[in-house]
C-alpha cells in the first residue's frame, strides 16, 4: 500500500483566532472599534449607516462606544468590523488612497450591486453582503 504525502513547503498555515474565546474577544476589541471608527470617517458614512454596519446598533449605545471602545464585542460584531477592515486593505492595494476611499460611495455597474453604491449593498445584506464583497475585492486583488 503506497503513502502520498504533500511534498514540502515553506508554506505556514495561519492559526485562526477563536471569536468565542472571550479572552480573545476582550484582546481584539479595542482596536477593532478604533479601526471601525477609523474607517468610517475615511469613507465619509453618516452615523445612521455606521450603526447598520455594527448590526443596527442604538444611537445612544453607537455614541457611548465611540467614546468608551474599551469594551468586549460579541463575535457578530467583530466579524463585520473584520471584513470592513479587510474590504478597506484591499480597496487601498488595489486603489490609491483617494479612489480607495470614495468606491463605497460610488454607483457600481457590478452585477453583484446592480448599479448601486457597495455601501448601499452591504447596508442592504448585512454580513453576509460584507463577506461578498471582501470576496470579490481579494479576488481581484488577486488577479482574477
């Protein structure tokens, strides 16, 4: 009986971070809302919109975490400030900084948007939204 194995490489597998350890939860939260924060300023979205990226956050809560981000996130939330932050790394490879920044905004003839704004399509589908267009956006990064 023959054993194949995979021949040798220098590749490392990434160790995946487990969102519901809530010891990772409270090491990651900080800096994701500050990047979040961060984020939607760049791409200039209206506080109304920034709290339907978060999963349709309350004013007031929105408001207290701009002010106070030392907090632990639930996973939903650390998820969609995740792929908002991998969508804005791959706009700004892909992009310069300024196009980079306004392509949320701008009417898309994608099949995927439909002539919408991406901002729009996410607000629209939620995280699963998100997760495609962080999927188109390293794909075409990518190359294809």
């Amino acid at each position: 009986m023959l054993n194949y194995a995979y021949p040798r490489s220098r590749f490392e597998p990434t160790v995946l971070v487990d969102l519901n350890a809530k010891a990772e939860r409270e090491r990651l939260s900080k800096s994701a809302l500050k990047g979040f924060f961060n984020l939607v300023a760049a791409w200039k979205v209206r506080d109304e919109d920034a709290r339907q990226l978060l999963g349709g956050l309350s004013n007031s809560a929105y408001y207290d975490w701009k002010k106070h981000p030392e907090r632990t996130l639930e996973v939903d939330c650390i998820t969609r400030i995740s792929y908002l932050l991998g969508i804005y790394k791959a706009l700004h490879i892909i992009y310069g900084d300024k196009l980079a920044d306004e392509w949320v905004s701008l009417p898309n003839n994608n099949q995927i948007f439909e002539g919408r704004t991406p901002l729009a399509y996410m607000l629209g589908g939620g995280l699963l939204a998100m997760q495609t267009v962080r999927q188109l956006l390293d794909a075409r990064r990518g190359g294809l």
